[in-house]
C-alpha cells in the first residue's frame, strides 16, 4: 500500500476568527471546566467540555445548493451525495489577479496551461488567490480578494467541476453583489468551499481532496475539514 500525504487545507476555528460580514460570528467558551466536573461528580473523575456557536458558513465550509439556490429540489448539505466531497482536484494559481477584480476564463486557462495540468470531468478545482497567505487574520482578508466571473464559473461548469474552491470568503468578487459565481453554482449544481488556507502548499499540483460537511439537518452549508491527499 502506497504511504499517504496529507496537507490541511482548513482555517483554525477560534473566538474572533473573520467571518463573512453579515454571517454569525465564532464564540467559543467552555461550557464545563475539569475543577467544576471533579465537585460536581465527587468521584475524583472530571471532564472538561465547550460549547460552540457559529455560522454553517463561517470557518473553512461548504455551500449547500439550497443555500444559493430557490428552485424546487434545491438540495441541503444532508441531501447531497458523499461523493461529492471527496474528488480528485486541481489547485490553479490565480495570485496575479489583483483584489476585488475578477477572476476570468482566460486566467484559468493559462493558469493551467502553466502547470501543465487539465480538468477532468468530476474534479474539484481550488484557487490559489494568496488571499490567506496575505491578509488573514487581519480585517483586509474580508474585502480585498478577487472573484470568479460568470463566463469563468460556466467554463468550469461546462468542464465537468464539482466543486470550485478558494482561499479567500467568497468564490465571487466582493464588489459586485449580484453573486454571478454564486449564481451560476445555484442554477448548475455546483459546490464550492471557502476560506480555504494553506493552498500555496498544493498549487500547480493535482489530488485527491476531502472536503466533507457535518450533517446539519436541513443545513444551508457546513463547517469543514478539508484536506489534500497525495500518494509518495
């Protein structure tokens, strides 16, 4: 058996991490300390536990269709196929696009070209913006970052993708609140993550990725650990 590799792909989820804006932010406290449980208890035996309250859009997640989606049959991320969520990917560096301008088909292209890598039907693409690398945690990770266009995010629709990621809170252009990325996921059934981190470690390569979402009832997206997978 082939010895495995793998790169995490996720934002640490803390008290005050970025949050899209208008999104429920990160609050993390314990919820039951170890000297609380040993009194409580009276057997020497304690436990420590936290309590969580966040977005299921907040750290490094997964959009669900419904999330972008009103048409009838929209699915929630406990509806969507596990397959999904564990592709074969490429990571295209797309760093040269200045923020809050848009990712086009052109770029892509010659982004692959690049690398000398190809799309195939049913991977995952993820997009290196060095948005992450550049401005997390500071409050310019939130609105300096470019986004993909609606002929871009057709052409990788049109290639078979499955989902498209990004290192940054959104796969669209801050500036432009029409959402065509997100649009165009909605109307072609496309997933996407965000606030990926750690993408200048996979750019340029190609492999296998594992994003897979918690199972929120009816949940409009999930919180994720996402990883990159590589055979040595």
């Amino acid at each position: 058996m082939k010895k495995l590799k793998f790169v995490d792909l996720s934002a640490e989820i803390y008290t005050g991490m970025p949050v899209y804006p208008g999104h429920q932010k990160t609050v993390i406290w314990t919820h039951a300390s170890h000297d609380e449980m040993r009194r409580t208890l009276g057997t020497g035996f304690s436990y420590e536990t936290l309590g969580i309250l966040m977005s299921d859009h907040g750290p490094t997640h997964v959009d669900s269709i419904y999330h972008i989606s009103t048409k009838a049959g929209a699915k929630t991320i406990d509806e969507l196929p596990l397959e999904l969520f564990y592709t074969e990917a490429v990571c295209l560096d797309v760093s040269s696009v200045p923020p809050r301008t848009f990712i086009e088909k052109k770029h892509l292209e010659d982004a692959l070209k690049k690398a000398k890598l190809t799309i195939k039907k049913g991977d995952s693409v993820l997009l290196y913006t060095a948005t992450y690398n550049k401005r997390y945690p500071k409050f310019e990770y939130l609105i300096d970052y470019p986004g993909l266009n609606k002929e871009a995010t057709l052409w990788l629709a049109d290639q078979g993708v499955v989902n498209i990621g990004i290192d940054a809170p959104s796969i669209d252009n801050p500036v432009d609140k029409t959402y065509p990325a997100h649009t165009v996921c909605g109307e072609r059934d496309l997933l996407n993550t965000e606030n990926l981190a750690n993408l200048d470690r996979v750019v340029n390569k190609r492999f296998l990725f594992a994003c897979f979402p918690l199972r929120i009832r009816r949940g409009t997206g999930s919180p994720v650990r996402a990883v990159a997978i590589f055979e040595e």
